[in-house]
C-alpha cells in the first residue's frame, strides 16, 4: 500500500491525502532537481519536437504536393498564426503558472478553481478572435503581404484553422495544466496524439482527395480534435489531482486578472512576432528583387528551421515552469536557482547544436521542402546569416520563461519585447538600406545577440535584489 502524505489546504483548512511518492504533484518540492527536470522536461521536449516536426512534415507536404507558391503562402499566414497562439497563451501561460504556485501553497482549491477558469476563458477568447479574423481574413492577410498570388493559398489554409480554433484554444490551454499539476507524461501523449494522427492524414488529404493547401488545415483540425477529446477526459475525471469542479467558482475575477497578468509575456511576444513578421515579409519582398516571393519562403524554411530548436528548448522551460512555480510558491529559493542554472545550460546547448546543424546542412534542410533551385539557394544565404549568434538564444528563452513561471510578469514581458521588437523593428530598418536582403537576416541575428545581454544583465539584477532581500528579512532559505 502507498504511504499518504497529508497537507492542509490554505484555503480551506481541510487535510489533503495524496500519495506521498514520485507521481504525487506534491514531490515537487521535495525529489532532487535533476530527477525532476528528466521528469518533467523530457516529456516536454518530446511534446515540443513532435509538434516542431509536424509542421515541419505539413511544410514539405505542401511544398512539394503544392508548389513554391503554397509555402510562400504559408509564410504569409504565420503572423496570423502568431495572433492566434498569443490568445491561447494568454490563458494558458497563466493557468498553468499559477496552478503550479498554489500547489506549492497548498491550496488545493485554487488550483481546481483555475481549471474551471481556464477553460471558460479559452471558450470566450477563442470565440472572439476566431469570429474576429475570419470577418477581415483577405484585409489582414493582404497587410501581412500577401498579394495577388499567394493570396489564395493562405486564405483556404486560414479559413480552416480559424473555424477550430476553440478546439485548439481547449486542448492547448488544458494541455499546459495537465503538465504544470503533476501530469508531463500525459500532456506528452496528448501532444503525439495529435502529431500521429496529422501525419497520417496530411498525406492523404492533399494528395489522394486533392485538397491542396486546406487538406494540410484539416488534417491539423482533426489532430487536435483527437488530443482535445483526450485532454478534456483528464480533466472530467475525479481520479486526477487537479480536476474540474462544479462547486468551484468558473468565473472568478481575481483569478482572471491573475491568469492574463502573467500571459502577457508570451501574449506580448506573439503579438510582436506577428507584426515582427509583417515588417520581414515587406523588406524581403522590397530587397529580394524579382525574387521577393521565393525570398518570403525561404524565411518560411528557415523559420519552420528554428522553431524545431526553439520548441526543444520550450520544452525545456515548460518542463522547468512546474518546478519553478511550485518551489517559488512554497519559498524554496535554492531549489529555484537550482533548477533556473541547469535549465540555462541545456537551452545553450540546445542552440548551438542547431547552429551547427544549419552550418554543415543548409542545402538538405532547404531540399526537405522544395526541389526549387532558386530557393534553395536564397534559404542558404539566409541560413548563415540568421543563425550566426544562435548559441546564445536558448538561454535567453530560458530566462524569459523563468520569469513568467515564477510570477514576475513585467520582467518577463520587458524581455519578450526586446528582441522582437525593441532591437529588431530598428535593425530592419537600418540593415537592408545598408546590405540589401543580408541585412534582412543579420537584423535578426544581431537582435538575439543584444536581447540575450539583456536577459542575462537583468537576471543577474534580480538575483542580487533578491538574495539582500532574503537576508534582510533574516528569511529561511530553504534548500
């Protein structure tokens, strides 16, 4: 029989029996930390690199299945693909933070009240924005730079996409709060679900019924529908540590202002990719000549490229944010900075193998997607370039996402801004006046650089602050 660990519930006085061992949310607090990082970030990355590689797979789909044109038209809808991950991550970013924190509290019932909260929240906001961008779908996609032909393409893929988005909203939301109360495995699973079964569809949606670019957009439609359906069966069971309640508030405002609060940052730093992405789009269609468009799929295989690296290293911080919001919560400092120093380390590796990859095989990665000479040759140039300083990227995630696990919003959203927005919108400007198109890649390169300064100078800042103040207080640290 399992030994039962009891806590009391802050905000209830009641006594809290959970099994006192290694798949107790509560052992958060308590395993060493490099088991937890294994245990909650391995699944992450799993996750991560599953959902990286499925769009990578959609991409090559369409490519070659499609045509030139039709990545260039996929290039065009990431900004809108950026607005709809912002509203999710709003929401979810949040929940899943402070549900980590309140377990660390004890408190029990605020973390089930959160679930509540987050799925009435992903119900509404996808709602809103889905109705929203389908209303102005041609406008918005024509600002983002679309014209006269890639227009169609990224219409038919949108207009898919944006009719699921509460689908996608659900499972994305709830998928982070099955990870951040005590459930990687399971939100591993959830996410290969839905990579499984895109893969198996996509093919036979733009090739055996023709579809084109919207059999990609089904296919990832019912994907999600399968992992939405697994999610929310977590939830409605009374067997999980955190699930949903009648008896919990489903609209509580303090809980709301708490949960946008802190998914601002990821909020903040999508919404600044998208109209980072209007801005690039324009400069490589003005600086790529008779090439402009080809030029504009290039930087959608170099962005399908690093967001395979990126989302490894998501996975990392997702990994790290239950740990970090648990013992932030329960005020074990040591355990934070533990976790914080190894997580910053694996996230450099982590890019510099990605630089390395993109240095010894830019050709092959381009060939994945297109058997386009000229493009090719466009996405080679941009390879060197735009991963130049990529080593020093994933420690700048790291840091980011530290803040936004830990509950400091406004640092977190300062950093999210800098590269994307502060550094890169002026680089854009200033670069390709100077080097033409080069400039368009060493823009972004430049402002990882400086951004990721930034990240580290302001850690650095807190972490002082921080430790005076403990001292100051003549507080405990707990190790």
């Amino acid at each position: 029989m399992k030994d039962i660990k009891s806590t009391t519930d802050v905000s209830t006085g009641a006594t809290l029996k959970s099994p006192a061992n290694a798949d107790s949310p509560m052992s958060l607090g308590t395993q060493p930390i490099s088991r937890l990082l294994v245990k909650y970030s391995v699944p992450a990355i799993i996750a991560s690199v599953a959902v990286s590689l499925y769009n990578i797979i959609d991409s090559i789909f369409i490519g070659r299945g499609v045509g030139p044109m039709a990545i260039a038209g996929l290039a065009i809808t990431f900004p809108l693909m950026n607005l709809v991950m912002a509203f999710c991550m709003l929401i979810s970013a949040g929940g899943a933070t402070i549900s980590s924190i309140f377990l660390g509290q004890n408190n029990r019932a605020r973390a089930t009240a959160t679930v509540n909260n987050v799925m009435l929240l992903c119900v509404v906001n996808s709602i809103f924005f889905g109705g929203l961008a389908l209303l102005f779908l041609d406008p918005v996609l024509r600002l983002f730079g679309a014209d006269d032909y890639t227009i169609p393409y990224a219409r038919e893929f949108m207009r898919v996409i944006l009719m699921s988005t509460p689908v996608s909203f659900i499972f994305i939301g709830l998928n982070n709060l099955m990870r951040a109360t005590g459930y990687p495995r399971k939100a591993m699973i959830s996410a290969l679900l839905s990579v499984g079964v895109n893969v198996v569809l996509a093919p036979i949606y733009i090739y055996k019924f023709k579809w084109g670019i919207a059999g990609a957009a089904f296919a990832t439609v019912c994907a999600q529908g399968v992992a939405f359906v697994w999610v929310l069966s977590h939830f409605l069971s009374r067997k999980s540590f955190v699930h949903f309640n009648r008896r919990d508030s489903w609209l509580d405002w303090s809980l709301v202002k708490r949960i946008y609060s802190i998914g601002l940052s990821p909020f903040f730093m999508n919404v600044t990719a998208c109209v980072v992405v209007v801005f690039l789009n324009k400069a490589l269609l003005d600086y790529g000549g008779a090439d402009g468009n080809l030029a504009v799929g290039a930087y959608g295989i170099l962005n399908r490229t690093t967001m395979l690296f990126v989302m490894i290293v998501f996975g990392v911080s997702q990994g790290m944010q239950p740990i970090l919001g648990f013992n932030w919560g329960a005020g074990k400092w040591q355990r934070v900075k533990g976790t914080l120093r190894r997580g910053i380390w694996i996230g450099a590796a982590i890019t510099t193998v990605g630089w390395v990859v993109t240095r010894l095989f830019p050709d092959w990665i381009s060939g994945l997607f297109t058997t386009d000479c000229g493009l090719v040759e466009i996405a080679r140039q941009g390879f060197y370039l735009y991963f130049l300083v990529y080593p020093v990227v994933g420690a700048q995630i790291i840091i980011q996402n530290y803040f936004q696990s830990i509950g400091k919003p406004k640092l977190s959203i300062f950093l999210s801004l800098t590269r994307q927005l502060i550094f890169l919108l002026p680089f854009l400007f200033v670069f390709p006046r100077i080097w033409g198109i080069k400039g368009v890649w060493l823009s972004m390169s430049a402002s990882d650089l400086l951004a990721s300064v930034i990240a580290v100078v302001t850690l650095v800042i807190f972490v002082r602050k921080h430790n005076k103040s403990l001292k100051d207080n003549g507080a405990r640290v707990s190790a």
